[in-house]
C-alpha cells in the first residue's frame, strides 16, 4: 500500500514578539508587558533551537511557557499567539500526541480565519497542516478536504498574483511609451496580454483593451504590419439599431 507524502510547512517564529494586538483588561504596565514579551521571545528561541536538535519535548515545554505569556498579554485572539498554537501543534504532532496536535492547529485556523479570511496564505498553511495530521490519523477523508481547500486559496492567490502582474506590466508599458520607448513598451504591453489571454480569455475587456493598447502604439510607431496582426483580435461592438419613434392615432 502506497504511502501519502504530505509537505508540512513550519513558519517558526524568530523575530520579536509584536506590541500590537495588546490585550486592553491586562492590568500590566507598559514596561511590563514589554518585559513580558521578551521573555516570551526567549523561551520561544529556545524552543526553536530544541527542535533543531530534535529534542521535540523540550522544545514543547519552552512553547508551553511562551504561550502562556502570549495568551496573558496579547490574548487569544491574535496572529502572534495563532503562530505559536500552530507551531506546537506540528511539534504535538512530532512527537505522537495527537490529539493535542489537533486541538492547537484546530485553533490557529480558527484565529487565522477570523482575522486573515478565508483566502490568506497563513489560512492556508493551516488547512494544510490539519490535512497531514488528519491523513496521519487514518482520516482521508478530512484531509482530503482540508487539502481540497489549501489548493483553492493558493490557487486564488497565484490568480491575484497574475493580475497584479500583468497590471504592474501594462502601467510599465505606458510610462516606456511615454518616454518614447517603444521596443520596451511593446514587450511589456504583449506580457500583459499574455497574462489576461490566460486568465480572462480573448473577448474579456481586460484583454481586448490590450488588443487595442498594442495595435494603436504599432500604428503611432509605423509598424502597420504587427498592428494589423493584432487589430484582427479586437472584437467591434455590434451596432445598435434605432427604430424611429411612431405614434398612433385614435380615429375619429
């Protein structure tokens, strides 16, 4: 029987735990809180250092002591303390307790959703961290649709990724033309075609309006040829036929 190989992603925390998100009803000083969290930072390096020598309930332990300092002064409900519910779930899971494991990264997605959304990539790491601790438990068919939803965000995110690329390649395509550069602003006008063809298909207004960028800046720079060749893309509007008003009147 074929094992499943699953890709755990760890997004260990190194930097300096974050003021931001501080809980309002602590009744800590400021100095305190930030002294706080330092100690928090520093239990949460050692942890990092005891799962790099593979000492998983070592590394636990110093989890355990940096949460509850998180938990106590940025609360529950924070990106900060979510990372590290999501850290030593993977590493309950390490270790073979998985029940524990479940209840931590059930709880960093339930965090990261309610304040990332359900299309962020950290949202994602967290179906897909539940997926393969699903799959471990012999449960396939969550993880499955764990893993189902982890490719539906990436795959969301690579869309947007595209369309902000092919934006960012059209705005460069004006300011070349501007500047009279026409060789660079023709690639990057066909860049961008290429992008919105892909995702958006021929008869979009987001392509076509590419069409029509690329045609008229082959016309203004005497390259009739390369503009006929990409003017036969654009789709002319149909024309609107007006019919002539008419009024009927009642006999006498």
């Amino acid at each position: 029987m074929k094992k499943t190989i699953f890709l755990l992603t760890i997004s260990w925390l190194f930097s300096a735990c974050s003021m931001s998100g501080v809980s309002p009803f602590s009744s800590l000083s400021p100095q305190e809180r930030e002294a706080e969290l330092q100690k928090a930072n520093i239990f949460n390096n050692q942890g990092v250092e005891a799962y790099r020598e593979r000492n998983y309930q070592k590394a636990i332990s110093f989890y355990q002591k940096s949460i509850k300092i998180k938990e106590k002064i940025l609360g529950e409900d924070n990106l900060n303390t979510a990372t590290s519910y999501n850290n030593i779930g993977l590493l309950y899971k390490k270790s073979g307790d998985k029940e524990r494991a479940l209840a931590y990264l059930t709880k960093a997605l339930y965090i990261r959703k309610k304040l990332l959304g359900k299309t962020n990539s950290s949202t994602a790491e967290s179906y897909n961290n539940l997926g393969t601790l699903y799959a471990s438990m012999g449960e396939k068919d969550k993880a499955i649709s764990l893993t189902k939803q982890t490719i539906l965000i990436k795959e969301n995110i690579i869309k947007k990724e595209k369309i902000d690329t092919a934006i960012s390649y059209n705005n460069l395509a004006v300011l070349q033309s501007e500047m009279g550069n026409y060789h660079d602003s023709l690639i990057n006008y066909k860049k961008a075609l290429g992008i919105n063809r892909e995702l958006f298909g021929e008869e979009h207004l987001v392509t076509q309006q590419n069409y029509q960028d690329i045609t008229s800046l082959c016309f203004a720079n005497n390259n009739y040829a390369e503009a006929r060749k990409y003017a036969r893309h654009i789709i002319k509007e149909e024309s609107i036929v007006t019919l002539d008003p008419f009024s009927v009147e009642a006999q006498q």
